[in-house]
C-alpha cells in the first residue's frame, strides 16, 4: 500500500492489518510497527508478533529483561516462591 504524501505508515499499517485473517499468524516488523495500536491489532485473535528491540531503547529493553529474568534459571527467582 503506498502512503500519500501527507500519510502516516501506522496508520496504513493498521488498515492492512484490518484486512488481513492473523488467527495463528506471527508478525515482524521494525521498530516503526512497535506502536500499541499495532500491536494490538496484531494481537486480534489468537495472532503474535515480534519486534526487535534496540540499545537506543533502553528503559524498554531493561523492562523486557526484567519480565523474563523470573522464569530464568540463571537467576532462579522462580524457585524461591
């Protein structure tokens, strides 16, 4: 889909994936597509996605290690509770 000259490319993202059947299907993109809207959408039913996350990001990337630092065996928080 081409975005007009005053166009926005989540907004154009999210009118494909409106169109699209996500049930079972993983998405990836770039950092452009790590936007809740989209994520959201992607999500709609049963679907995933997948985005890499940068240095430059690093209050996110900190959260996200933190998430699953838990379930790690290395730091074995899991098996305290």
């Amino acid at each position: 889909m081409k975005v007009p000259g005053q166009g926005n490319e989540i907004v154009a993202g999210l009118r494909i994936l409106k169109q699209l059947p996500l049930k079972g299907a993983v998405m990836t993109g770039d950092a452009i597509y790590a936007q809740k809207r989209i994520c959201d959408e992607t999500s709609r039913p049963e679907g995933g996605y997948f985005f890499v996350v940068k240095d430059n990001q690093r209050e996110l990337k900190r959260d996200i290690q933190d998430s699953f630092n838990f379930f790690s065996p290395r730091t074995s928080q899991a098996s305290r509770i």
